[in-house]
C-alpha cells in the first residue's frame, strides 16, 4: 500500500474497514420530542465554552431523537442537552452532552464534527396517549421525558428557524504523544431541512444523577416549552469558527 493510496483514499478510521462511508448525510423522517427548561444560570455558564456566550435566558433544551432511516448511518435513536448560545451576535445552540446506541454515527459524530457522543440507551415512542423519552446509561435510567401526543399543531417554520440556525460543537482531537492535537469550536448548519409536523403539548422532564453521565448537573427548574415534530434534513460538513491552539 503506496503512500499516495493512503493520502487519497483515507477519510476516517479504520483505514482498511471504515466505520462510516463519505458524507453528506440524509434523515429520513427525524423525529424529535425537544423539551426546553429553566435552569441555574451559574452552572449554565460554566458549561458554556468561550467564546460562546450565554443566550438571553438560562435554558437548556432537552432532546429525544429517534432516526429511523439515515444514510451511512443507519436506524438509531439519540438523546440530550443543547445550549442555546450567541456566537458573534448571531443566535444558535451548542451540543453539551450527548448519548446514542448505535456506533457509526457515533464514531463519524466524533471524528468529523466533534459530537460529544456517547454509547447508552436512549428511546422515543408513543405509548397510549404519550410520548415518552427514555435514556439509560447502562441499568441505570438518567432521563425520562414525557409530553403529551399531538394535543396542538405548532408552527412548522419557527421550527424550521431553529433547526437551520447554528450549530456550535467543541472537537477535541488527541496526539498520539496524549498532548491535544485539535481543538476547535466547530461551526456548521443543516440544510434541505422540511419540517412535515409540529405538535406541541404539556411537557414534563426528570433528569438524575450519575457519575459518568452528569446530564442532571444542569437541573431541571422549568419547563417552558415542549415540541414534537417531524423531518428530513442533510447533515452536512462544517467549518472551524475558532481554534483553540492558535486563535488569541
């Protein structure tokens, strides 16, 4: 295996049996319960990375997302916090934590963009007159979310506003040396995003402590908002918005 067949054909790891093809990636029929609550400002902030700022009020937005049909990636479903944030007085929302059951997309998460994706157990499906999120981190339940099913349309295109704006995720990428090699506030957008569904509904959300999981170290104090809804969407690759090793 010549050098220049390395140079031109690697893309991720492993080289010889890669864990995810090329993208762009396609989501067929996304669905989302996204719960969104008030929480303690201070701890908010410090979860915060610079030069990201805190956006008008202490929410968190709690996400249970079940992916039917996406291509490279498969059938899995996702859960967790998002922040929303300013970045240069442009709105958007930053992945804080993030948990998933299929590997793939959890190595590409990583890898490409800088998902903090982790393996667990996470579920969303309607059960009776419910929705319900679960996420389990081994035999042990972190996170229950419940709304209830489709009680009122919302409005598809502030829902589409959101998905479309920002997204900001903090990549980290070690030497073999165990220095930092990478470290960079990533920036990118989805696209080709069609909303087909907005509920919204009385929503409530339990989050619990654990050690390798500290999801509940943003409490949940409010809840003020809860939304269901359904999409296609391509995620697509991003940009560098700040670099950490080298940007003052």
């Amino acid at each position: 295996m010549k050098a220049d067949e390395i140079r031109k054909n690697a893309f991720c790891m492993p080289y010889a049996s890669p864990a995810y093809p090329r993208g762009p990636y396609r989501f067929f029929n996304r669905q989302f319960l996204t719960i969104t609550y008030r929480t303690d400002p201070d701890k908010l902030r410090a979860a915060i990375p610079e030069p990201l700022e805190m956006g008008d009020e202490p929410l968190v937005t709690y996400e249970f997302i079940r992916m039917p049909d996406s291509t490279g990636f498969g059938d899995y479903t996702e859960s967790g916090q998002a922040i929303p944030v300013f970045y240069k007085g442009k709105k958007g929302n930053y992945t804080h934590r993030m948990f998933l059951n299929d590997h793939p997309p959890i190595a590409g998460g990583r890898e490409i963009w800088g998902y903090p994706k982790v393996l667990a157990k996470p579920s969303l499906q309607a059960v009776t007159d419910t929705l319900v999120g679960t996420l389990d981190y081994g035999p042990v339940r972190i996170a229950t979310g419940t709304m209830g099913y489709k009680h009122k349309p919302y409005d598809m295109e502030k829902i589409k506003a959101v998905l479309t704006a920002p997204q900001y995720l903090l990549k980290i990428i070690p030497h073999v040396n165990g220095s930092v090699q990478i470290c960079e506030l990533v920036e990118f957008t989805l696209k080709d995003v069609v909303v087909k569904e907005a509920w919204t509904a009385p929503a409530a959300l339990e989050l619990s402590p654990h050690a390798l999981a500290p999801i509940a170290d943003l409490p949940v104090l409010e809840v003020v908002s809860a939304f269901h809804f359904t999409t296609d969407l391509t995620l697509d690759y991003g940009t560098v918005a700040y670099d950490y090793l080298t940007d003052k």
